[in-house]
C-alpha cells in the first residue's frame, strides 16, 4: 500500500496560473508589479535561489530588480539601498535574500524593510501580525505548505501536527499558521526527547532538519497512514535530498511530498503570491 506524493510543482504551477491571472487585471490597471531582490556577496546557493526568483517572476509578468552589493558592503550602506527600495513607488516587494556576511546584522536589515513591501514576512511589523492571526504578507515556505494542504483538500482542523523545526523562517511562522487552521500543534527541535514518540502520536508530521548526520525521518518514527511534509533541503550521497527518504515514506504515508519537487516550488509560487498582494495593497485595490 502506498500514499499519495504531494506535487509541489503541480501545486505551484496553479498558484502561478492565479498570479499569472491577477498580473493581467493588473496591467490592464496600468501597474506592473516588481520585485526587487538583494543578494550581498557571491554565496553560490544563494545566487541560484535569486536567480530561480526573478526566472518565476518572469514567467508570471512581475518584472525584477536585481541588487548585487558586494560582500564588504557596509551595514550603513546596506540600509541606504533599502530605504531606497522603500522609497520607489515602483517596487511593491523587497526580498533580502539570507544569510547574509557576519559582519552584517540580518535582524536590522530585514527590520528595515517596509512592512507593506515586506515579501518574505519576516520583519517584526508582519511575524506580530502573524502571532495574532492578522498578517496579510506570510512568510513563503509555511504558508506554502498550507496551501499544499488545501490543494490536496487536507483538513487540519484538529489533527495533531508535529513540526520538527523552530527557526524563524519554518517552525515558528508555520505553527501559527496551524494554530489558526485549528490544528493541536507540537514543535520539537534538538533537544526534544523521545522525538520517535512524539511523532509516532501525530497525524501530520512536517520536518525541516536538513541534516542527515544528525536526523532522518524514516516510516518506524510515524504511524499508519500518517501525512509527511519534507521541508528540509540538503545534499547528501551526491544527491539534493529531505530529511526523509520519498519511496520509504510513502509506503506507510497516507500522503508525502518528495525533496526536490516538494515545497521548494511552493516557497518561490508564494513569494510571488505575496508580491502581488503587495502591488494590489500598494494601490489600495482589491483584485
Ligand atoms: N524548500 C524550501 O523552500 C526551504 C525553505 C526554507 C528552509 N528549507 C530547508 O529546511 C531546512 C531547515 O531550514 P532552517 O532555515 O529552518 O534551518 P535551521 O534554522 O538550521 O533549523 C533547523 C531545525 O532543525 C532542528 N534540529 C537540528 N537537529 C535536530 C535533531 N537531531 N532532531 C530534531 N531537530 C533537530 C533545529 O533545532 P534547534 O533549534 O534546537 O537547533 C532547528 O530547529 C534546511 O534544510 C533548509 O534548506 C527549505
């Protein structure tokens, strides 16, 4: 018996139709919506997820700036090109793109963005919005996952959900965001105890550890039928990988999405959900 796979690209494919859609209306409005993205340095992960943005946002008519500071750019320098960005009426959406030099300071940066261009959801301004159910801009992976969960017509409301992750950027957005889908949410991490138990009494278990020398979610740590969410990305035995191993999941898993093809597709369909969003809200209009 096996489960169904949960098809990011197919899921993401029908978010960009609907923004594809929106961009359209738009336009006929007389805006173009643009993104503006900053990569400091030349971290080679991170120049491949920039480059994979603004490709997304080409396919769907949001046009692009690209800002490529060098590494030694000063923090004050740094802020100056978000005020910048903050001040152009014609970009709706500023993404930083993460981690950034250490000798810069990630928490000011991010800080610094306006809330309304706030695309990755991570200023202070949106992730208070998000504690109290109230955010229009979510940060892009969970609210991607959640989407997954609607396209498949997965119900939330009191399944127990078990988050193997607390960053700022996964676990503490995502357990919010099931919080207010009624779900009974866990959130373990490294110094969770008896982590195979905690997962083997969950429904749905969403993991993002991207570590294999420290964590592998395999089918004994889960119960029948239960759903797996993979989130983690990371490169193990030559091969771009979850924490996960799909065709092991799957065969007890009720439904599993697979690393690559999983939520990696979904994160970049909601960045441009949110730029969008952010156009719309920019002009005050309601698409
Ligand atoms: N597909 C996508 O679009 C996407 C987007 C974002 C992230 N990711 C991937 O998701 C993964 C996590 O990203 P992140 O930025 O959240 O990384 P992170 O900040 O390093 O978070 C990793 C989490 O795993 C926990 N952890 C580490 N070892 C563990 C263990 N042995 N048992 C249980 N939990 C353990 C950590 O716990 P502590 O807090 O105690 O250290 C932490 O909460 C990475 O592989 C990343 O590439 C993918």
């Amino acid at each position: 018996m096996t489960g169904i796979k949960i098809d990011g690209l197919e899921v993401a494919k029908n978010v960009k139709q609907e923004v594809s859609e929106i961009v359209k209306k738009l336009s006929e409005q007389g805006i173009t919506p643009c993104l503006a993205t900053i990569l400091v340095g030349n971290n080679s992960a991170s120049q491949t997820y920039v480059r994979n943005k603004h490709k997304a946002c080409e396919e769907v008519g949001i046009i692009t700036q690209d800002h490529q500071p060098s590494e030694d750019i000063t923090q004050k320098k740094l802020n100056e090109l978000i005020d910048s960005l903050n001040d152009d009426a014609s970009v709706h959406g500023i993404l930083l793109q993460l981690p950034l030099p250490n000798e810069l300071n990630e928490f000011e940066a991010t800080s610094r963005i306006l809330p309304e261009k706030d695309v990755d959801g991570l200023t202070p301004h949106n992730v208070g919005l998000l504690s109290i159910g109230s955010s229009i801009l979510k940060p892009c992976t969970p609210s991607g996952i959640i989407e997954m969960f609607d396209y498949y017509k997965i119900s939330l409301e009191g399944k127990n959900v078990v988050i193997i992750n607390r960053s700022n950027l996964v676990g503490k957005p995502l357990y919010h965001l099931l919080l207010q889908r009624n779900s009974t949410v866990t959130t373990c991490h490294s110094r969770t105890l008896n982590l195979q138990e905690v997962c083997k009494n969950a429904d749905i278990v969403i993991s993002g550890v991207g570590d294999r020398d420290k964590f592998t979610l395999t089918s004994d740590m889960i119960k029948e039928n239960a759903i797996v969410i993979d989130v983690a990305t990371t490169h193990y035995d030559g091969k771009l990988k979850g924490d996960s191993d799909f065709d092991e999941i799957i065969s007890k898993a009720s439904y599993a999405s697979p690393v690559p093809g999983g939520v990696g597709p979904m994160t970049v369909a909601m960045l441009l959900k949110n730029t969008i969003t952010a156009a719309t809200l920019s002009k005050g209009i309601d698409i």
